[in-house]
C-alpha cells in the first residue's frame, strides 16, 4: 500500500505529534494539518492544508479540503471540534474519520453528566455533587469543610475550560471564592461555568490513562507523566506575583494548565495495575456508554484518574482525545505503524493489529510566554503570563542551534515579517512550543532536552525546571 493521504484537524503541539506519527507510515504519502501552524510544514511529508489560499478552519471548509485532495483518512485531535459533531457531519458524507461521535463527546464537555454516567455504571468516582446555583453550591461547600475542615475540595467548572478549569481548594473561603469567580464573576470560562461539579479531594497519586477503543475491542495505550500546574512546587514567589497580576485572591494557589511537560513511558503504571484500571474503569465505561446511549465510542479515550494508596482508581474525569502534551511523549515511542493503526480503529478491527512500543524514555518540556518584564508595544496593567493574560508576536531565536535528533513540535507559531522585511517565527499562544527529547533512560532524555531547550529564546519564555527531576 502506498500514496495514502491523512488530514490532521488540529492546531497546536498535539497536532504536529499527531501528524508526525502518521508522517513516519510507509503507506502515507502526504500529511495535511489544519489549522495547524508553523511546525506543521517543518516535519517529513507534512504540509498545511489550504483551499483557495486559505487554511480551512470550519468543518464546512475542512470537509471541502478532504473531497478536493482525495483524503483517506481524517484523524480529528481537539475536542472542540469533536463536540461540534465533525465526525457525525464527516461519516454522513462518507469520510472516514476517527474520533468519538459527538453524543459521546458528552464524556469531556459535561463533567457533571460524566460523573452521574459513571456512578449509575459503578465506576468508581469520588463523593460529589452538581450545581446550577452558586448559593446552593456555597452551602454544600460549607457543610463538607465542616464535616472534615482538612478534607479539602475541588471545583470543576461543568464544561469544557482548555484544562484550566479544575480548583483545588484547601478550606470554606478559597471554595466561596472560586465558586464566585467561576459562576458569577468575572466567569474566566464563560458558559462553561453555568454548572459546576464540587467533589471531595482524594488521596493517592493522579494518572492519566490512555486507551484506545473500536467500539467493540478497548486497548490499553502507553501513557504520560504530564505536569499540569504552571510552577513548580518551590516557586513560592512567582505563584504569587502570578496570583497577583491576575487578580486571584489565593495568592498560594498554584494555577492549572493545559500542560506544562511530561515523560513516558509511566514511572509506576504496571502491567497488574493498567488490567485493573481496564477491568474496572475502561471496558465498564465503553460497554456500558454503548448500553445507554446505543452508540459505539470510536478513537481515544483517556481517564484522569487518583490511584489510592491501596491501588484502587477513582475517576476524576474523562476526555475524548489524546492529551497535550502527552501526545507529543506517547506518540514518538509507537512503533506500529499509526495509518494501519488507525484504519483498524475506524474499521472495528482493532483486535487485530498489535500495540508496539519502543523501550526508550521520551521527556518535554513545554515553553509557555511568561511574564513579559518589558516590551516596546506594551501598555496597560502588567500581564501574568500564561495561564493568565499574555502577549503573542514574539520573535523565537536559536531553533535552528536543536539537535537533528531532539523534536521541537510547535503548539503556537506562525510565520511572519520582521521590520527588515525578513521572514521570522513568532509566538501566537500561551504555549509556544514543546521540545522532546529521547534516551535510553529518563536522566539521558531529561539532560538532552535541558540542554537544548536553553538554546531557544523569545521574549517572556518561562517553562518549568523539574520535569521529571523527582523520578531519576
């Protein structure tokens, strides 16, 4: 099999290592990304896709793409786009695409529906409840802390935040507040803070579980160690300011986001427990969503999850995609060939093609745009830096000094004009980039990326200095 043709929908780091993965096929010829950016030109056999010189966005657009260039597969990577049904519009016209339909998207953008799903099936999830009400939710916050003033709680926002809208809070006055920030004022994420889902803080340890699923066979992936929060434990001073600048009133709180790194394989995801998460979480929830609603979930599901100390996993929530930056550690280490892979997905013959992986340790780093101390447009109050408020344009240095072997996939890049009239990289997103490094340990990956990513520089560039620094 030769001369296939793969169309990407994805804009960020996920996409480039999404794209990456199906560049590396014997059978794909060509390798289509939209919207994508600037990292989705810079890797063998990938281009980005454009239809009347512009980049489809829409799944209007995108599926005029697809009919024109004679796609063979479409493989769909954020869940915006998921939970917008392009699967269902894609399948009706006769595309095959991967990804869940959009009625089983329900798993990621309503974490109150998920959570009342999963107990009717007896997963395991941690004592909660669902509001629509911010006073109602106040006072069930209040009687919990009273319960056990140590228990501490966490407050999701019900719909989708981009990873930033789980709070963890240690005590009545940091719930109240959030609970104000998120359902009355200045609501940071919209909509999808109308409802909100409070549940007990559990102990143990959190893991991001991988898996994938034809609809009738579920398959455990290789998964991640990721680092959501933006700061690393020790940065006592910078949480602050960060807190600070953004109008936080927890000065201590450590904010969510969409990925920070990470490296896999997993430090302590074994064989006996990746069976009991499936026996207990993943086959339960794929048969028994099929049960309820009548529909089969197709492509990757993943589970955020709290592994007590006794090894028993609760569900803290689900998504319907590969995770950001997780992809960009998994992916590398697949050695099945991705298209084959994929095509057995879409066509419920995923029993039959085998999982391999490679034994080498994968580590990222993700360069996010900090705190800007002084640029010549600014105006206005200071910005944090992201998660918070951020600038983008800025002009990237020295990725040309990478070593061949290390992966730099691009999350927010576009290219532009600098005041010389000369083509330049530039920032467009909070995350800009995340550099992957590999080696046969996780000190040999760690100390490659370190060593490469000081190499690269634009205005603002922070990441976190302790990926993997805890597991050597």
């Amino acid at each position: 099999m030769s001369g296939k043709r793969v169309l990407v929908v994805d804009a960020g780091g996920r996409g480039n290592a999404i794209a990456h993965a199906f560049a590396r096929s014997g059978a794909v010829e060509r390798v289509y990304v939209a919207p994508g950016n600037a990292g989705s030109e810079m890797m063998d056999k990938c281009r980005l896709a454009m239809i009347d010189d512009e980049v489809p966005k829409s799944t209007s657009e995108l599926l005029a793409f697809a009919r024109k260039e004679g796609i063979d597969l479409v493989f769909v990577g954020p869940e915006g786009y998921l939970s917008e049904g392009i699967v269902d519009i894609f399948q009706e016209e006769g595309q095959r695409i991967l990804g869940p339909k959009r009625e089983a998207t329900v798993l990621e953008s309503s974490k109150c529906q998920t959570k009342d799903l999963l107990k009717r099936l007896n997963v395991p999830v941690p004592p909660y409840r669902n509001f629509s009400d911010p006073q109602e939710a106040k006072e069930y916050a209040r009687q919990r802390c009273a319960e056990d003033p140590g228990r501490g709680l966490v407050i999701k926002a019900d719909g989708l935040a981009a990873g930033k809208g789980s709070i963890l809070c240690a005590n009545q006055e940091e719930a109240d507040s959030v609970i104000e920030r998120i359902m009355v004022s200045p609501r940071p994420f919209g909509q999808a803070g109308d409802r909100i889902e409070i549940e007990d803080r559990l102990e143990g340890r959190e893991l991001m579980f991988f898996a994938l699923s034809d609809g009738r066979t579920v398959r455990a992936m290789q998964s991640a160690l990721d680092y959501k929060q933006a700061f690393s434990p020790d940065e006592e001073v910078a949480i602050r300011l960060f807190n600070r600048l953004a109008g936080n009133p927890n000065q201590d709180n450590n904010p969510n986001t969409g990925g920070m790194g990470g490296f896999s394989p997993h430090p302590w995801l074994d064989e006996e427990l990746t069976e009991r998460i499936m026996k207990k979480i993943a086959l339960p929830t794929v048969r028994g969503f099929k049960e309820i609603s009548g529909q089969e979930y197709r492509g990757v599901i993943y589970f955020g999850l709290m592994i007590s100390e006794d090894r028993e996993p609760s569900v803290l929530e689900i998504n319907v995609r590969l995770g950001d930056p997780e992809a960009e550690v998994i992916l590398p280490r697949l050695e099945t060939d991705f298209y084959q892979l994929s095509t057995a997905v879409v066509e419920g013959r995923l029993d039959e093609v085998p999982l391999q992986w490679s034994d080498d340790f994968c580590l990222g780093v993700c360069a996010i745009s900090g705190r800007v101390i002084k640029t010549i447009t600014s105006t206005g109050p200071e910005r944090p830096g992201y998660p918070g408020e951020h600038y983008t344009n800025m002009p990237i240095r020295g990725l040309e000094r990478v070593d061949p072997e290390v992966i730099v996939y691009h999350n927010g890049t576009a290219w532009g004009t600098d005041s010389a009239g000369n083509r330049r990289l530039y920032t467009t997103g909070g995350r800009v980039f995340t550099l992957v490094a590999r080696g046969r340990s996780l000190a040999q990956a760690r100390a490659r990326a370190y060593e490469n990513i000081k190499r690269v520089r634009f205005n603002g560039m922070r990441y976190r200095k302790d990926i993997g620094l805890g597991y050597i």
